[in-house]
C-alpha cells in the first residue's frame, strides 16, 4: 500500500509545528506519511518572516506580512515557548521577556533548523484552488509555482490549513474618507513609525494592533496619536501625546469628526480595525467562515473540520497562546492522521463544539479570556504526548501581563517573568524599552 | 440545439466593449449567444472607477484600482473617442481635449446604459479557477460571490478575458530599501497627491506614471521631484522643481544613492516601475505570459490565444490607442464568436503572429510605436462592421501630442483637437490645468 498523503499550506509557525510533529514521531522510530508543505514566500516563518513589502509580494500575491520595524513581542516570551525546545537550549544565556521580532524569529528557525524539515517545504508555491472528491476522499490541489509561473496539481489524502488570519486587511468605510487628504492604510501595509515623526495621527481601533502601533508611533516621535475605538477604549494609563476618543463618523478634508462632538486636523490614518479569515483557494464546503474569536465554529477541538474532519486548520482562533497553541494542536493533528488518535462521530463532535461555543458566549473580562484559552489548551495537551506544561502558570503570567499594561504602558516590556520548561528566570534587558531603538538581533544579544 | 455560452472577466472597458458588441449585433436582429460577464469589484468601469482603498478591497481581493484623485487623461480624447458613440452624443455640447477621469468614466457609461447590458453583469464575483475539458472543448469556471461567501462553478463555450494589465505592481528591490525611513509605496497605491506637499519626493520609472505622478506632484505643492531612469529619461522641458537622475543604487536611511554618483535625502518614494500581466484563475496552458508591450505574443490579431482560440483575451496590449482598441477587438471576438468570421489553421495564425512580432523588435522611435499600433487597429477595422474612422488622423494626433508634451509637460492638456467622429473642434477648458484643482465633473463641465 502506498503511503498516505498530508498536504500542509503555510511554513508559519502552525505549519512548521505541524513538520516538527512529524518529525518528532519519525526520531520515535514510527512510520510518518509523505508530508509536503507548500509556502507562498520565498522563506518560512509566516508574519514573522519580515518584508518591507506591502499590497502585493515580488510575484503578484497578496503580501502575506502585517509586521513591521521595531515589532516587540507583545505578551511575555514564556507564554509562548515552546515545551519541546526552550528559549535556554537555543539562546544559550537566559534573555529578557519580550525580545524583539528578529530574536523570535531566530527562535523559530531554531527548532526547525535541528530537524531537516526545509526539504519538505515547497517554496514560492501558492495554493491555487483545491477540489474534495466525496468518493475517493482526495483533495486535488491546484499549485502555482511563482518563480516559473506554472500550474500543476496533485492529490492528497489530508490537508492542514496553516495559512494564517491575520494577513487580510478588514478595512471600514468612513464618509468622506475618499478626499481626505493625508495618507490612509490599514495595519497591514504599516512597515514602522519612521514616517509619522511629527505627524498628527488618527488611528482606528482598540485592540493590540491599535495600542502598540500607537504606542510605537508615540516612542518613535509622532507629534500625537490620537485612537478612536468602536466599543470601548483601551483604557489603559496613557502618557501625554495619546489619547483616547469614541469613534470616527466622517472627514471633512484633513479634518475628523468624532461621535463625541469632538473633531481634529490629522496627517494620517491608520486603520487598525481587524483582519478576515480569508481562503480564496477553497470551495465553499470546505472553507472556514468565522470572525477572529476565540473558538471559531465547525472546528471539533478547535482543528478538525466538523464536515469534513480529514480537513484540519490550524491556528484560526484568536491568540493568547500562539506558539505552544499550535504545537498542541499539530500534534493531536498528526496522531489522527497516523491513526493513533480517533474522533468520535459527527453528532458527539458536533455537541463538544457546542459545548466551547455556549462557554465562549458566556466570557466576559479578558481574565475570562485567558481562562478559556487555558482551558482549551489543557485539553489539546491531555490528546497527544507534546510535553506538558504548567498552564495555569502560563494563565497567572497573561494576567500579570494584563495589569502590567493597565498600568504603563511603556514600561510592562521591561517586566520579567520564569520559564514554566525549564524554570529560568528571564534577564532584565540591557536598555529600557522606551530608549531601545534598534530591533536588531545583534544589539539585543549584544552584553 | 441550446446557445452557446460566453464568458467575460471583467467589466472595464474592454469587458464592456464586448457586451455593447453583442447588443449591437442584437439590435441588428441577429441570434447572439448567452452572454455573462463577470465582475469582481461593485460596479463597472474597471480602472476608470475610482477606489480609495489600496492593497486589498472590501472584500480581500487585490484591489484593482490603480487611478487616483487629480488624473485627467494624458491624451487627447479625440484619439479614444467611440466610433458608435461620439462624446457630442454623450455631453451634447463640445468639451476640452483632456477631461479628468469622472468625465470620462460618465462617457463610458454613457454608452453602456443606453443598453440593457447591466444585467448581464454579476458583480461582486471574482473569477477563482478554471478549467478546460480538451474533449468537449468547454470551459468550467470557478466563481466566487463575495458578497455572501459563496463559491460555484458554472461551464461556458468561450470565455474572454478583459481583466487588465496594470493593477498587479512589478516591484522591483534596491539595496537598503527596507531599512528607508520614509514611505514607500507603488503607483498602484498612489491615491493624490496631497499627502506629498512641502515633501521632497522620489520617483523610480521614466514611461507615464512617473510623468503624470511627478507632474500632479509638482502641481500640488511638492517641494521638490526626482525621476531616476532605468533606461533612458523622460526627456521633456522640465519645469523648475522637477529633475532626471540616473537609477538608484540603493538607499542608506532616508538617503538615496543614484548611478552618477549623487545622493540627496527623501521624504518618500513611489515606484513607478509598471505592472505584471496576472492571471492567477488561469491555468498554465491557457495563461498568456507576457511583459507589457505592444504585440504580446501567442494572440493572434492580438486577441485570439493561439492554442486554444476559444480563448480570448482583449485589452492585453500596451496601449497608444485604447477605448476604440477595444471596441474595434471586441467586434472581431464576437464575430468570431458568431461564426461569421473564420480564422485559419493554426500555423498560419503562428505566421501572422511572428510576422507582427518581428516588426515590433524593429520599432525604434515613439513615432514608430503609434504607426505600429495604428497598423494594428486598421487590420482589426477591416475584419468587423465597427463603424470605421479615420485612423491616420487619429496617429497624426497622437504624434502632435508627443510634440505638445516635450515642449511643455505643464500646458500640452490646454491643446484642442478635432474629432474623427464628429469633426466637432474640442472647446477650450474655462481653467488652465495648472491653475484647475478641482477634477470633478461637476466643475469640469460648470459655464
Ligand atoms: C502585527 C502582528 C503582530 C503579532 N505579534 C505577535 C507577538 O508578539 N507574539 C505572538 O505570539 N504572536 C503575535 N502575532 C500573532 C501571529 O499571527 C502568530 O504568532 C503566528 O505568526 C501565527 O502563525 P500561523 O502559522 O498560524 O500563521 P502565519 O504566521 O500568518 O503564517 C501563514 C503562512 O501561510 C502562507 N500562506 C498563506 N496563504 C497561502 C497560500 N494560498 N499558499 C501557500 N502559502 C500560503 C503565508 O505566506 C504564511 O507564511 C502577531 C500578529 C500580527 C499580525
Ligand atoms: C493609472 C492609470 C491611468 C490611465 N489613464 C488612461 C488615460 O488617461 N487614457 C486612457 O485611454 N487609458 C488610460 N489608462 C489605461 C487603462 O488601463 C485603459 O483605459 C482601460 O481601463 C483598460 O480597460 P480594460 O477593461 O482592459 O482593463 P481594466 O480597466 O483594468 O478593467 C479590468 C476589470 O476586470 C476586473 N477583474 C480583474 N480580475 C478579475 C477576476 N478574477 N474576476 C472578476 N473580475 C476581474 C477588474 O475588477 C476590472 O474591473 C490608464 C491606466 C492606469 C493604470
Ligand atoms: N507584537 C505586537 O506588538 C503586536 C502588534 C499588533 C498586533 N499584534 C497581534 O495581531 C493580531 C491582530 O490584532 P488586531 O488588533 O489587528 O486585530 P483584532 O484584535 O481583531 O482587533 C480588531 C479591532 O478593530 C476594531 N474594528 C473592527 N471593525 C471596526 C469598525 N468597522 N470600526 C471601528 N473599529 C473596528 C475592533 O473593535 P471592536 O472591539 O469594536 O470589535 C477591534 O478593536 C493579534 O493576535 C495581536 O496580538 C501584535
Ligand atoms: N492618465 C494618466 O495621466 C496616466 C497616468 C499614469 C499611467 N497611465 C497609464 O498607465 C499605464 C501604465 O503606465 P506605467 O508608467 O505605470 O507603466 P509602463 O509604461 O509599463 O512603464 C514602466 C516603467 O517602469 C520602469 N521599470 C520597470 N522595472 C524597473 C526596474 N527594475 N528599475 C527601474 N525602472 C523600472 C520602466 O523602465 P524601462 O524603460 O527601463 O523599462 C518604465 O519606465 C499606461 O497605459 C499609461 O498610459 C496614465
């Protein structure tokens, strides 16, 4: 018999948690599938892999990157690590909580590069469109190979959507936002604050994208920030130069007007309203429709397509765990896929995502929020056998973390917290985050 | 015997050329085919209907737009003017040679609501994938229905592809440009150029974006505009305030190093460096793959693709001539389409193809170029009952044209000409460009 089939799309890092899974089953001496991975950019690390650039990538594609320069982690590194390979094994000297974008993306490759999965990955590869055959159960996927500008297809018995929702810009109209006469993006094509040095800048939203790219601007020199939210502000301590006000209702030229009566002359807009989960390469009977929550419908343990269950996403819930999230469920993913793990019939998954939908409707802090996740986490790591973990004081850190904001906002990045996989306690960083201007690598590690 | 069943991508003027063809042929009383056209934006119009979005649309498809506020046609309407509908018809009194863009979309559709066509239009639909059976010679088409998220696939006989060829931007790289500390951004994105007043700007690219960019730029109050030149500079009379270089080296902060060995800081960079033919719902045996030019290879009459005629592509040229183009294609298509036009095998059609692309390698001049594509309309006018003009004329015009910008970038849209159509003489406009601010139609055609 020939071997099974398992098509990943995306080398971010849910796609390369699901390679790891593989990999790590393959060292156990256990016979894995043939696993492919196809990845639309010329390197892996999904956001993390940074690119200055924005609309669309060197080939034509949506550009895939929301990050931008001097992206610091916006919640502790020890919520994240991952339980299989820690921030010691790979940095060798404990660092500070919240490293900059490039020292996580060094992390990531770290793990990946020990293992010699990169072979498996098919770059400058966009999924194209997929077909399900009710019959055969086969998934025919369409391949674009960019770099030769060819077509081909092949077929599959798995498939694992690992493509990430944080990549297509939700982007509100606002009357007269067609002549106002500054510049206006969304989050998505924001590449640093360089630009807004002595601007007057209105951003839209109130979740992290609006709070750090505010907070941001304001350290890299924005004259003001000014940030309008729909349902109610971030609420934090602000420091002189943000503030908070309702929302936008139009422009008139250069100038806003706000629910509150209120209006200001801005230099730019940026929209940090969100993003949509978007799969324009799947048919309808197979696509995910969900807004960005934290347990989108018609995912049996928040992964396997309920219609569909050979189908499995990764990663398309709202994050307060992102890496060890995505391993979690990379792993139970893999154990369904090599038989070791078995789901129950469509009725009893259907009333278990019920069950997380009606506590999902019940939240209401963000300590609610984290409690859910943790949670949902327990659950994934109790199915497969990635390392445990201490949750609960992964829980404890997020709502340390919480307070930590509410209280300044520019100073919770100096904050320190221990390691639940191996117990260090992080190193205070060597310059204040508020006068870290430099993102880089070298200069972080630098003693 | 059902109708055979056509399908259009796209409902810009190309797309539309192609409708208002078959209701021309209706109104003559003759059987024309079922006829769908499909469109991903909301309304028609292609890049004449203007967006404020960049990047992506309401709806996460690469928007499409590429005009911006303040573009007026940098050419004389009278070498664009439809021969079955003169602008005389359309405004009913004469108006200037060079309208902005809300007048001349308001032609277009001028035309187009005299017809019934808007109901053969799905909008909100992009065109996904497809497919063709070699054996029944159909094609399936994979549509999208953005609205309500909702894919389906539905076959036709033809299909005519009209979806554009300067929305997806060739971006290329220059050292150090992702640590540049200004904005950066394609013409694509280009939205006005109020953004840049007081700003020292630059311009990569010498063909018309750079000029027409540059030159509203200028207009608007930019400090100062460089055009850095890959090939050859623009060359015209540039006014003060406006300067040629060399190509950029590469960036170092917010400076920027030019091929001659001069540098100069900026405040931000547009990239005027043109667009990729992208075809991403076409497979690779159907794709045309092409850089912009004026005799694309694979199409013979520069419509029909070669291996499979069935297929046809309209608008695919770089274009001197481009409404009437259009029409003048989208006759011959239908006529084809109807069986009342035949085409010969397929090494003839190669003959006739290579004939054309020989002599476009020995063009040398901008004069050459509009005696090459005037050749090529006249061909086409043969082969259709498209109410013929005087083509000659119209090639006089474009190289009277040609004249009027090197002498004077900022006057050459004062100049009048007379129409082939009508033999109306255009009207001069109320206000010089350089002092007229105001693009709206409203103003434009205010007494
Ligand atoms: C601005 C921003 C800042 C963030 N900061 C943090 C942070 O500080 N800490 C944190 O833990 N998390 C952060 N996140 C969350 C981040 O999304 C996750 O950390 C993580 O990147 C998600 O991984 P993923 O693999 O699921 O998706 P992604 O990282 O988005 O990767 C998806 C991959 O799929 C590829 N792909 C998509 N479509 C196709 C296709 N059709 N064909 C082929 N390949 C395709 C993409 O190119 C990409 O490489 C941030 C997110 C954003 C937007
Ligand atoms: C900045 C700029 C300025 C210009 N100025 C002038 C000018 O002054 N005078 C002039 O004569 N010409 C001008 N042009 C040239 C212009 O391209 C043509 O006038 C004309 O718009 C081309 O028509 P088209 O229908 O071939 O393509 P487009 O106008 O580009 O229309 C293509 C249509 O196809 C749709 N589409 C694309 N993909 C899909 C899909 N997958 N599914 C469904 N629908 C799809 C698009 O939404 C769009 O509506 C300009 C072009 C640019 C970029
Ligand atoms: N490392 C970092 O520093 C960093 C920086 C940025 C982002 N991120 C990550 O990026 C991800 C995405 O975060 P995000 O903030 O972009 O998205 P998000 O969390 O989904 O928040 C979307 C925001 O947009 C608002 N919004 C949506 N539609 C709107 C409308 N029509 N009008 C006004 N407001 C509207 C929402 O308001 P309502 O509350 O009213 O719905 C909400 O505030 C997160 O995982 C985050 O952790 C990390
Ligand atoms: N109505 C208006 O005012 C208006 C305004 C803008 C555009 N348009 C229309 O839009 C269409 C597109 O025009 P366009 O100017 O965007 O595209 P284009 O005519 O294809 O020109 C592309 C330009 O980019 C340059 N380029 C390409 N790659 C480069 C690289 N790697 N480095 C440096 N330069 C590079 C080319 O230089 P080389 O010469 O070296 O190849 C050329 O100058 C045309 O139909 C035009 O009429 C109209």
């Amino acid at each position: 018999m020939s071997k099974k089939r398992v098509a990943i799309i995306g080398a971010g890092p849910s796609g390369l948690a699901q390679l790891r899974a593989f990999e790590a089953a393959k060292k156990q001496g256990l016979e894995v599938p043939e696993v492919v991975c196809f990845e639309k950019q010329s390197n892996w690390g999904g956001m993390w892999n940074f690119s200055w650039r924005t609309g669309v990538g060197k080939y034509g594609e949506p550009a895939h990157g929301s990050m931008y320069k001097y992206l610091w982690s916006n919640g502790p590194k020890e919520c994240l690590e991952f339980s299989d390979y820690s921030f010691d094994e790979h940095f060798k000297k404990p660092i500070s909580s919240y490293p900059p974008r490039p020292v996580l993306f060094d992390y990531i490759q770290g793990r990946i590069k020990k293992n010699n999965v990169r072979d498996y990955i098919r770059f400058n590869t966009t999924v194209r469109w997929i077909n399900y055959n009710e019959d055969t159960k086969k998934f025919k996927i369409v391949l674009d190979n960019l770099k030769i500008d060819k077509t081909y297809s092949e077929e599959f018995d798995y498939l694992v959507v690992a493509s990430g929702h944080f990549s297509t810009p939700n982007m509100p109209y606002f009357t007269g936002i067609e002549e106002f006469t500054g510049q206006v993006m969304h989050a998505h094509d924001f590449r640093g604050a360089d630009p807004y040095k002595d601007q007057n800048l209105l951003i839209i939203g109130s979740s992290y994208s609006a709070e750090d790219i505010g907070v941001q601007c304001h350290k890299h020199g924005a004259k003001s920030v000014t940030l309008s939210y729909r349902s109610k502000p971030i609420g934090v301590n602000w420091p002189e130069g943000i503030t908070e006000v309702p929302l936008l209702k139009y422009f008139k030229g250069d100038t806003a007007f706000f629910k509150d009566g209120t209006s200001q002359k801005f230099d730019a807009v940026i929209m940090c309203t969100g993003y949509q989960h978007k799969f324009p390469f799947l048919p309808d009977e197979l696509r995910l429709k969900t807004k960005n929550n934290l347990y989108p419908d018609h995912l049996y343990k928040g992964i396997f397509f309920n219609d569909t269950p050979n189908l499995i996403y990764l990663g398309m819930q709202d994050q307060y765990y992102t890496f060890n999230m995505f391993d979690a469920q990379a792993w139970v993913a893999r154990d369904f896929i090599m038989d070791r793990y078995k789901i129950p019939t469509k009725a009893e998954r259907r009333l278990d995502i019920n069950k997380w939908l009606v506590e999902n409707e019940r939240l209401k802090s963000s300590h609610d929020h984290v409690d859910f996740q943790t949670a949902y986490i327990k659950e994934l790591l109790a199915l497969s056998d990635y390392p445990g973990f201490d949750v609960d004081k992964v829980a404890e850190m997020f709502k340390e973390w919480l307070k930590d904001k509410d209280e300044n906002i520019l100073t919770y990045r100096d904050k320190t917290f221990k390691s639940v996989v191996t117990g260090t306690m992080a190193e205070t960083h060597h310059t204040e985050w508020m006068d870290e201007l430099d993102d880089s690598k070298e200069r972080y590690l630098f003693e």
